[in-house]
C-alpha cells in the first residue's frame, strides 16, 4: 500500500498548517473580472510543471467517453445523459489532477502514484458527495431520455418543462460542486460544508462564476463534438485551473 494511504487517515495533512481535527474558518473572496484567465493560465503552468503527468488523467478521460459510445451505441439517450455527464462529474473525476496541484503548490515533487489516493484526504466526504453525484447521475438519464422523446414529437409542453427541469439541475450541481472537491481535499470538511460554501462562492461572484460555467461547457462541447480527443489536453488543464479557482474564491483564516 502506498505510503500515503496509510499517513492520511491518521494525520490528516493539510496544506493549512492546523492541527489535526481543527478546520480553518473560510472567507468568500470577490473575485475580479479576470480571475478565469488567471486560472487557466495557472493550469497550463501546472501541467508543465507536473512534467505532463496530469495527461495521464486526459487520456483516462477519453478512454472513458470512448468506452461509454461503444457500450451505449444503441442507446442514444444513455450514451447522451452519459456523455454529457462529464460535465457533472468532472470535479469528482479530477481529484488526482487537484492533488498534483495541491502538490506543485506545496513544493512537493509531482507524485502521479500519490494522487491516484487523493480521496483519501477526506473518504467519508468524498464518498458522499460521491453518492450525490450518483443520485443526481440517474435524474440526469432520466430527464435525457424524456428530452430525446419529447423532441421526436416537437415543441411541447413536456419538452420545455423537461428543458427547463435539465437546466435547473445543471445550475444546481454546478454551484454546488465548483469548488466543493478540491475544498474536500484540502481540508477536513463535511460534504454539506464543501457544498455550502461552493454555493456561497457563487451567490458571491455570480457573473465570474457564470463565466467560468460556460467556459467549461464550451470546452466538454467541443470535446464531444470531436470525439473526446480534446479532453487530453482540456481535462487536465480545467481541473488544474479548478484547483486555482478554489484557492482564489476561498480565503482561510
């Protein structure tokens, strides 16, 4: 076992500096205008400096959308509530990609072993929000499968009810995952607390946050129009750039 593995549970290391079972208070800051170009910039550094291990992270995630397509193939509203998914669970799915932030960050040499056991900074939170993103993945198929019919029979009343019931969700799972899993790394917090105050950082900077949303979603549109191909290089520099977002929208104290 990794000797990370076996430190985490028991030490509970954080970045923070505080001691073992204290959670530093948390501060939402305002973010300016720029902050999303600062974040990516940042990310693209991060890749570089993690000597292009993060890649590794980018080829799972095509392997994976590949994998879904040639499951689902018969099955568009599957492969579709899947495939669009990544947008959801693309927090969830880049932990490691945080924790060799959270690595650069501290100084420490890029470890890719060690960030395949980042959920072990925090396992009960993480594996609950993990069955969150469960519960809200089956609503999802559900709703993309009444789209897809809806849409067949044209401009309905069940087809914008469904629409406007899909967007919902998106915003909802949106604000409460923008920086909740790399909060979950960081420090010893609740899933509720992690969400509580990513919904807190976006009620704060709804315009910067809303920005960063559709950056995001440009980019896993872009990645699904071309096959995933792209998320080798969009997957690890969103989820490097997510991990500055989060270091920029919350202040300890």
């Amino acid at each position: 076992m990794h000797e990370y593995v076996k430190n985490t549970n028991t030490s509970r290391d954080q970045p923070s500096g505080k001691a073992t079972g204290q959670v530093p208070q948390v501060r939402v800051r305002q973010l300016d205008a720029q902050a999303p170009r600062h974040w990516l910039v940042e990310g693209l550094r991060d890749i570089r400096a993690s000597g292009y291990r993060s890649l590794v992270y980018g080829v799972f995630f095509v392997l994976m959308g590949l994998g879904i397509d040639s499951a689902h193939v018969e099955n568009p509203a599957v492969a579709l509530g899947l495939s669009a998914a990544f947008l959801f669970a693309g927090p969830f799915l880049s932990m490691g990609i945080y924790e060799l932030s959270r690595q650069l960050q501290a100084g420490e040499p890029p470890d890719l072993l060690l960030s395949l056991f980042s959920w072990c900074r925090n396992p009960a939170a993480v594996g609950r929000f993990a069955f969150y993103l469960s519960a809200v993945m089956v609503l999802w198929l559900w709703l993309s499968a009444t789209l897809l019919a809806a849409h067949g029979q044209g401009l309905t009343v069940l087809f914008v009810l469904a629409t406007l019931v899909w967007a919902l969700v998106a915003l909802s799972v949106l604000m409460a995952s923008a920086v909740a899993i790399p909060m979950l790394l960081d420090l010893p917090v609740s899933a509720v607390q992690a969400v509580r105050s990513s919904v807190n950082c976006f009620r704060n900077n709804k315009a910067v946050l809303s920005l960063w949303f559709l950056i995001v979603a440009i980019a896993v549109a872009l990645s699904l129009s071309l096959h995933y191909w792209p998320l080798v290089i969009l997957g690890p520099w969103l989820g490097h750039a997510t991990w500055h977002a989060y270091q920029q929208c919350l202040e300890k104290t």
